[in-house]
C-alpha cells in the first residue's frame, strides 16, 4: 500500500511540475513574442517619420536617424524567428501573428532580410539627398521588396 501511495505521490508532484514548467515555457514564450512585436513596432514608428518627411511633413534630420536606426534593426530580425516555431501563430493564436510558413522556408524567410538591407540602404541615400520624393518613392520600394516581402508570406493577418 505504500508503494502505491508512494508511486501516486511521486506521479503527481511530476505532472505538477511539468505543469507550471509548461506555464513557464508559455509565459516566456508569450513575453518573446511581445518583446518581438515591440521590434517590429519601433520599426514602423521609424518608417512612419520617414513617410512624413517624404510627406513634406517632417523634418530630414529626423527622417535621416530613423533611416539608420532601420539599418542598425534589421541584422536583429532573424533573431526574433530563428530557432523559435513555437511562436508562430498555430502555436500562440491571438498572440503571435508569425505563420508558420516562416520556419517550414526558414531559409526562403532570410533571403528576404539581404533585399531588406538593400533597399533600406537606397533609403538612407534618398533622404540625405533632401528630396522628400524620392524618399517617399524609395520608402515605397522598401515597403514593398522588404517588409511587404515577409508580411505577404509570413504574417497572419490580426482579426
């Protein structure tokens, strides 16, 4: 008999453990991908001062910093997806909008940060020219060959 109630004590103090290691691993995992979402955020903040000085709304300085801080970001952007399925959208509904299409191409999904560097780098010389149309039509290409050629491909869309 005392093997028995041995036997369930120990049963269930590791299924209580495995529990809370589960409700860990799903609140780190929750954090990274806010922690991730935050990146992606301070880059559309950036972009979204570099529209306005294409706009003829804001000012080049600024447009200028928020250009090289695009560039200082994206070499950090495969490291908030690499080694990371559990965060994609199958795995985390309604918190993580990565799909998971991201990691069945991973190496598809890299090829894109190269082009990204590319054209954010066409960026940076549109806004030292001073010209706010051809930063605007340069943030264009951006958008569309860099962050249009993930969120496409690799980001569900939010309800």
């Amino acid at each position: 008999m005392r093997r028995i109630i041995a036997g369930s004590a120990a049963a269930l103090f590791a299924a209580v453990g495995m529990a809370a290691a589960t409700a860990v691993f799903a609140q780190d995992n929750s954090a990274f991908v806010k922690e991730r979402q935050g990146f992606m955020d301070q880059q559309q903040k950036d972009v979204n001062a570099i529209g306005a000085f294409g706009k003829g709304q804001g000012d080049q300085a600024t447009a200028l910093d928020k250009a090289n801080d695009l560039v200082a970001l994206t070499p950090k952007l495969i490291g908030y997806f690499d080694g990371k399925q559990n965060t994609s959208s199958d795995a985390m509904p309604g918190v993580s909008y990565a799909k998971p299409e991201i990691w069945q191409s991973f190496d598809k999904f890299k090829a894109v940060v190269p082009v990204l560097q590319a054209e954010e780098a066409k960026l940076v010389d549109a806004v030292k020219s001073g010209d706010p149309q051809a930063t605007a039509d340069q943030l264009a290409k951006m958008y569309k060959n860099g962050c249009g050629a993930c969120h496409t491909d690799y980001r569900a869309p939010k309800h």
